[in-house]
C-alpha cells in the first residue's frame, strides 16, 4: 500500500522567510496530494492540493510542486506570517480509492 | 467544513466501558471517515464508508466498530477490546468517487480514566 514519508518534523523560521515542507510517497498511481494545516486543539484544514496532471498550484503565499518522477511533492509558504504557525500535513491518495494516507506532519514555529 | 458535526467535544470514559463517538454532515457527502490522532502524529485510519449501509477497516480497526445506517451519520463505538482509547478521534466526510477531497469535523477527545 501506499506510503508517505514527511520532512523535517520540525521546522522554525524568521517572520517573513519562507518555509518548505516535504514529502514523499511509494505508490506510482496516486494521483491526488493535498494538504491539511491544523491549529492545536483544532481540526485539519485543507490548505491546497495538486493533481498529478498539474507540477506547480499556487494560492497566494502558498503553493505545492509535484515531481511524478521521482515521487516527492512539496509546500511552499513564502513571506511567513505568525499565523502560519501550526502542524502542517501532507497526503496522497489513488483517485477513487477515496483513502488519504497521511505523512506524520511537520511542526512549524515563525519566530517574530 | 463547517457542515460536519463532532459531539461531545470531549469525554471520558472508565476503563472496560464502550464510548459511541457522533459524527453528523449535511453536506451531502458519500464518503466518511474516522481517524485517530496520537499526540505528536498523524492520522491513521480507523474506518471509512463510501456508501450507506456499507464500510470497510482501515489500518487500525481493532477494538472499534461503526454503522452506517444513513447517508448524515457515522457513528464509531470505541469498544473495551481497544487497548489504548486515549486519543483525539477526527470524523471526515468527502464527496466520493469523483474527487478525494476530505473536509474534518471538529474532532472528540477521548480519555479513558
């Protein structure tokens, strides 16, 4: 089945430097890779996500790039914001199989 | 995400006691989902549902169980043969086949005293 491996597990960066997050999955036919950013306490929130037809999605201060190739895919936040402080998750999935596989998640700390 | 209910917030529960989990949508969604969330780590999958009156285990199924009787309900029962109940249990909804989107309910903390 699939697996999803996410790098670092902690991150912590000056205001208004960016912040990149990583991941990588073993299964070949997924093709759906969102992301989830969660609040302590709160519930998983979908931030953005890419399909394998797509390399590159951006939102704003946020985007995700997507290497098929060598199965990894990436969060970018670009001028960092205290706000953007929390666990930030990735996932892949097989479009249809309806199941997300989660990486373990990455702590990110903006220090003022 | 707002249309997905979690109730209670929190509970506690004695050792050797089963404990139902609510979990409600009205977005009109196929699919639901639990997850179980441990301090410090991801979601792992406890049970999903693509359609009424039908689920299937996840990765970590033993020790709970769920129906799935209508279209806005999946409860979960987390059962005394769960050894290690003590965690924060996330119910998601998605639309099905067409799109993997999950969008998560506000979640329940679940402690066993």
């Amino acid at each position: 089945g699939e697996n999803v491996e996410q790098h670092p597990s902690t991150l912590s960066v000056q205001e208004g430097d960016s912040a990149v997050i990583k991941c990588t999955y073993s299964d070949s036919a997924s093709n759906y890779f969102p992301w989830y950013k969660q609040e302590l306490g709160k519930r998983p929130q979908l931030i953005i996500d890419i399909r394998s037809n797509v390399g590159e999605k951006k939102d704003q201060r946020i985007a995700v790039t997507l290497n098929k190739t060598a199965k990894h895919f990436s969060l970018h936040i670009t001028e960092t914001q205290p706000e953007d402080s929390a666990v930030y998750f990735c996932a892949a999935s097989l479009q249809g199989a309806q199941k997300l596989v989660f990486g373990q998640g990455t702590r990110l700390t903006i220090n003022p | 995400d707002g249309g997905i209910t979690q109730s209670p917030k929190y509970l506690f529960r004695k050792e050797g006691q089963n404990v139902t989990l609510s979990c409600e949508q009205n977005l009109n969604h196929d699919a639901m989902y639990w997850y179980r969330q441990d301090p410090g780590q991801g979601l792992r999958l406890i049970y999903y549902s693509q359609i009424v009156n039908d689920f299937q285990k996840g990765d970590i199924a033993e020790g709970y169980s769920v129906s799935r009787e209508k279209k806005e309900s999946f409860p979960l029962t987390v059962t005394s043969a769960q050894k290690n109940p003590t965690a924060f249990y996330l119910c998601a909804s998605g639309q099905g086949p067409s799109t993997d989107t999950q969008y998560f309910g506000p979640g329940t903390r679940l402690t066993v005293l």
